[in-house]
C-alpha cells in the first residue's frame, strides 16, 4: 500500500496559533506538537475550538496570529489540496461523502485528487477497504451506508492520501461501545501499520482515555491541561470545564 509515514523526525506544529472570527476568539495562544506514531487526543467542551485548531492544522483555516509548521517550515499559507499531497489528511465531523457514488469510488476520487491515475486510484482503493473490512460494502452507494461504516471510509479516504499526520474529528460520535472499541482498534492499526501521527478528537472518554498517549485539552479556545490521560481526568481545571457546562 502507499505508505508515508514512519519518518520519526518529522513533527506537524502550532506555535502561538490565535484565531478570530469577527468578536470571537476561537482558539488563544496554542502550542502543540504532533509525531509520527503518536495519538494525542483533542478534547474539550462543546465549542471549545477542537475543529477550529484541525482546521488551521490542514490547511482549511488561516491563523490571524501565530504559525503552522510542517517539519519546520511555515505552511501557514498552505491550503488544504497542498498540505493533503504533503502528508496532513483528516476526516470530517460529518461525513461529507459523495453520497450518490459506491463507496470504492469515494476512496478512488481521494487517490485521484492526490495524482493517483484512475486504475491505480481503483487497485489502492480496493486494497484499503480490504484492510479496513470493508471490501463487502465496495459497490454499495456511499449514502446508503449506516455512519459507522461512513466514519470507515472516511478513514480509507484519508488513508489513499498516503498521509504522515492523520486528524479525525469525532470519529465515534453515535458509536454503541461495541463500535467504539473496534474504532479503537482502527486508530491503533493506522498508527502501527501506517506509522502516522494521530490527532484525535473525541468526546467519548473512554476511547479517549483507551488509544491516546497524551491528551490536550481546550476550553473556550484556551489550554487548561495537557498530559496523560491519569492526569488530566483528575486535573481540576478540567473537571470544571466539563462539569461546569454540563
Ligand atoms: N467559521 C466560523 N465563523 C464564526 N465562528 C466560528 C466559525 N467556526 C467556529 N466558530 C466558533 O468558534 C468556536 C469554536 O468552534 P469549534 O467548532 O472549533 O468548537 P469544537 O470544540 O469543535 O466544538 P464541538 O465539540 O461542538 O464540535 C465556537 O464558538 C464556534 O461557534
Ligand atoms: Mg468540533
């Protein structure tokens, strides 16, 4: 499969990220640092900024202060198109498939926006839902699928782009326990066998706290904690945020 992560150097960074929307501070003053073979987990209350600093991560959002580095060097003007062909791949809160096409074309069309010719496109495709389990479901329609097996494929997309930094926001909204542990089990196969950088946005704790090595943790675009997931369930700064708002 086409494989780019692994390189153990190579670090995606936000270095004193602030963004504004009109009144709103979105996201004040942020440092983080992702590597290769790590999950850090995102969390924070509703609204708290998580997509907001995905965003500025790949491509989709400008910084009004502060940078975006890619092994060093300021991608901060980089868009989306560009930063996916140099290694950033995410996957959306919602879907955003192309509900009318079969599920291997939706892979397919993520390989050919990387360059891939259509044949190739297809063969990677096809490899990919195998891995993922899901070459059942191949020449199913894209909207007919039920949003577990979407959030799979929303996987595989960015999986075709051959990605050294993967972003998932809310892969396991909606997920019973039984799903949630076998996404578990997807995150941490995409970090051992694609050696990528996983940036993990969750609000379900327990898969959370199950699959991420460090945990940063926002409220209303600020950071109240990083560390490990013993540490930050009983940081208090954290246990306001949450409790404080419900
Ligand atoms: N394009 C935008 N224009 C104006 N305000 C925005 C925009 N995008 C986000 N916001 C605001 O920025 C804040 C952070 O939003 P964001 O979507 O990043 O939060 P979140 O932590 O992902 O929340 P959730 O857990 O609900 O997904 C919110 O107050 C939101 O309304
Ligand atoms: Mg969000």
């Amino acid at each position: 499969m086409v494989q780019q992560g692994g390189d153990s150097s190579s670090t995606l960074e936000v270095r004193d990220v602030t963004i504004r929307f009109e009144g709103l501070t979105a996201i004040d003053q942020v440092n983080e640092t992702v590597t290769p073979g790590e999950i850090l987990g995102l969390i924070g209350p509703n609204g708290a900024g998580k997509t907001t600093l995905v965003n500025t991560m790949t491509g989709f959002q400008e910084p009004t202060v502060g940078d975006v580095l890619l092994d060093g060097t300021s991608v901060r003007k980089v868009n989306a198109h560009q930063l996916r062909r140099m290694g950033v791949s995410r996957t959306f809160q919602a879907g955003r498939l192309f509900r009318e096409m079969s599920v291997v074309e939706n892979v397919e069309v993520a390989g050919v926006g990387m360059g891939l010719r259509r044949a190739a496109a297809h063969k990677e495709a096809t490899k990919l839902l195998d891995w993922i389990g899901l070459s059942d479901r191949a020449n199913v329609l894209a909207g007919a699928l039920p949003y577990t097996d979407e959030r799979r494929v929303g996987i595989a997309r960015a999986l075709i782009q051959s990605p050294k930094f993967m972003l998932l926001d809310e892969p396991a909204a909606g997920m019973s326990d039984l799903e949630c542990d076998d996404l578990m089990k997807l995150v941490q196969r995409v970090r051992d066998e694609f050696g990528c950088g996983i940036v993990l946005i969750e609000h379900n704790m327990r898969v959370v706290m199950g699959v991420c090595e460090r945990i940063h943790v926002l409220d209303s675009g600020r950071t109240i904690a990083r560390g490990t997931p013993g540490e930050v369930q009983k940081n208090p700064a954290v246990i306001e945020a949450y409790l404080g708002k419900g």
